[in-house]
C-alpha cells in the first residue's frame, strides 16, 4: 500500500523537509464516539501501534461509562467534547448544525455546561476542555461564552483564524461526504497533505490536523489512514503532537 506511487508526492514532500532539518507537526481527530465498537479497537489499535497521539471527541449526551472503562486502559487518546447530543436543529435548507441560533442560546450553553462537566466526570486522567462542534460548525455569537464554561479552545475544520479563543482544527477530512461516504481516494488524499505541507513549509506555523470518523470507516479509509502512519510515523520530518501540547506551545 505505501509503496504505491500515491505516496510518492508525500515522500518527496517529507524529504524536502528532512533535507531542510525542519519537521512539520500533525495531529489526529477523531469523531462521533460514543461506545467501544470493533470499529473503534481498530482505530485505537493503528494509532496505537504508530504510536500517534489521538484526540476522540465523544458526544456527551450519548456515552457513558462502558466508554471511559475502556479509554482508562489507553494513555495516548485524550477525550474532547463533541456538543451536547449531535442533533441537527437547523432548517431543512440550512445546513446541519447543533449549536446555532435555532434556539436561544442559553440553551445551547446549558447543553455544553452539562457535557463539559460529564465528561470531565467520565475522563478525569483523559478529559481535555476543547469544544468540536458537530459538523464543525457553531454559532459565532456563542463563542465568547465557551471560557466561562471551562472551554480553553476551539476544534473545528479548515485554516485557523483569529477569533475570542483559541484554535486547533482539522485540514483533511478523509470520508468522502458526498459521494461514496466511504474513504477518499488515496491519490486526493496525499495531494491535500502534500498542499497542507508546503503551506507550512512557506511559514504557517499551524499543525496539520487529520480528521477521521472510525464509526463510517470503509477499507479505503482504513487503508489510507494505515498507509498515512506507515509513511510519517517513522519519517524524520514528522511529529505526531498529543493536542494538549499543541495547545501549551
């Protein structure tokens, strides 16, 4: 898999760099958690054996302890809060959005409160206070409110931008959610890493964010995501980052 020639755009990027003596940052993100499922042993079990850092953002309202009995055993997953129940509350032409202006906004910081401090409960050694809105998405005017609740950042999709809190996003999401709602193809996938690399080569000092959702994974996803470590996890250029020191440096 990792010797095909998809992959030879991202080595010749990663070489580039270790010819440098310069090593770009990734990190790993994980969706929609909410009980321990084959799916989810897979996905710990990759990340484990690469031993890539892995940030599960688990839906409060959902869960309970069958999860954090197992996450106990696993020191590389911190636990983020993934909204409150990841119910659609938009309109039919809207797009799909939790934590917006549907309803007042009370409500919505009442929801969090209580998901913040339940798996704060649940994860004691694994919690960490970061926000993933579902769908990434979330209502600006709410924002400021987020570190009152407890909340020291912000995780959603694409290039991070100045605002009330900080941020640690996502850049390459590797489902294809409209289309197959499968994996991605490889070839897609290792252009936008490649792209996301050269960024930073240029000066963005932002890390690389990849974004995955074990609970829809296909033998696509599952063999990117295996081909994707195997490439970078040994790779000089690389640093997998835990996001509690991506967001202490």
């Amino acid at each position: 898999m990792t010797d095909g020639t998809s992959w030879e755009p991202l080595h010749r990027e990663l070489d580039r760099w270790q010819a440098a003596g310069r090593a770009a940052r990734f990190w790993l993100r994980d969706d929609d958690a909410i009980e321990p499922t084959p799916d989810l042993e897979t996905l710990l079990a990759l990340a484990g054996e690469s031993q890539v850092p892995l940030m599960l953002a688990v839906i409060p309202g959902l869960t309970g302890e069958a999860l954090a009995a197992r996450l106990a055993e696993d020191a590389g997953v911190t636990v983020a809060v993934h909204g409150w129940s990841h119910t659609n509350h938009a309109g039919p032409e809207r797009k799909k959005q939790e934590l917006g202006g549907e309803r007042p906004a009370d409500v919505v910081l009442g929801e969090l409160r209580e998901g913040f401090q339940r798996l704060e409960r649940l994860y004691p050694a694994r919690f960490q206070p970061v926000l993933v809105p579902p769908w990434n998405r979330i209502d600006a005017a709410l924002i400021p409110a987020l570190p009152g609740l407890g909340f020291a950042a912000l995780s959603v999709y694409g290039r991070a931008k100045g605002g009330p809190m900080p941020l640690l996003n996502t850049h390459v999401d590797i489902i294809d959610w409209h289309g197959t709602r499968g994996g991605r193809s490889e070839a897609e996938l290792v252009a936008e890493l490649v792209a996301e690399l050269s960024d930073r080569f240029a000066g963005s000092e932002e890390p690389i964010g990849i974004l995955t959702h074990h609970l829809v994974h296909d033998t696509a996803a599952w063999d990117f995501l295996s081909g994707l470590f195997a490439v970078t996890a040994r790779h000089p250029a690389v640093r997998w980052s835990p996001a509690t020191a991506l967001l202490q440096a």
